[in-house]
C-alpha cells in the first residue's frame, strides 16, 4: 500500500479523533449516547469548534480520496508526487484541526485552502 493510500486511511480518521475530542471536552457521559448529535448541538466553546471541524472533516475527504485514487489509477503522476500532496493535504488538516479548536479563523481558512490546492494538484497531476 502506497504511502498515499495511507494518507486517506489516515484522513478518514481524523473526523473520528475530532468526534471523540469533542465529546470529551463536552464532558459526554453515557446518557448522552442516546442522543449524541443533540448533545453535540448544546456543544459550545473548543467542543462545538471541534465537532464543526469534525463535519468539515467529513466534507472534505471523498474529495481528498478520489483526488488520490484517481492520481494512482492514471498512471500518469510520480508516485513522490501523489505522495508528497497527500502528505501536505494531511499536515494541512492537523493545522486545520488545531487552528479550529483554538479559534484562530484566519489561519484556519488560510490552511483549509493549502488542503484544497492539495487536492486540485493530485487531480492536475493525473492529467
């Protein structure tokens, strides 16, 4: 498996890490598993910013991952540069991620868009 391919594992991930993350600060306890979006919505502070980055998560990956598979099936991009975008494309979402929850709004715009150029490069390079 491509280091690529592990990149989408790993994005795949990380809305699932953001979900607990805002659990646990919201202080989530097992009653609220009856209801966990409701619980999410009363969320407030680093828990709602960490459960709408989640969600952006969530939006952007199927087009992070068929931006990747697509790359690799054509054939016609290097794999250091399939590689090298998908790795970018990850930092980009840990930044994305931290500067989320910190509320830091403008660097977190600023790097959503590093992870958009990411995947419109992986497209450009499978041309």
């Amino acid at each position: 498996m491509t280091l690529a391919y592990w990149c989408i594992f790993i994005a795949m991930l990380l809305p699932w890490i953001t979900a607990f993350y805002a659990r646990k600060i919201g202080g989530f306890i097992a009653d609220d598993n009856h209801r966990p979006r409701a619980f999410l919505a009363r969320a407030y502070d680093k828990a709602a910013r960490a459960d709408a980055a989640q969600q952006n998560g969530y939006e952007i990956f199927a087009p992070f991952a068929a931006a990747v598979i697509i790359a690799q099936a054509t054939g016609k991009a290097a794999q250091f540069t399939i590689n090298y975008w998908s790795v970018l494309f990850i930092l980009s979402r840990l930044g994305y991620l931290y500067c989320y929850i910190k509320d830091k709004p403008f660097a977190r715009s600023c790097i959503w868009g590093v992870g958009v150029v990411c995947i419109i490069s992986l497209y450009i390079a499978s041309i």
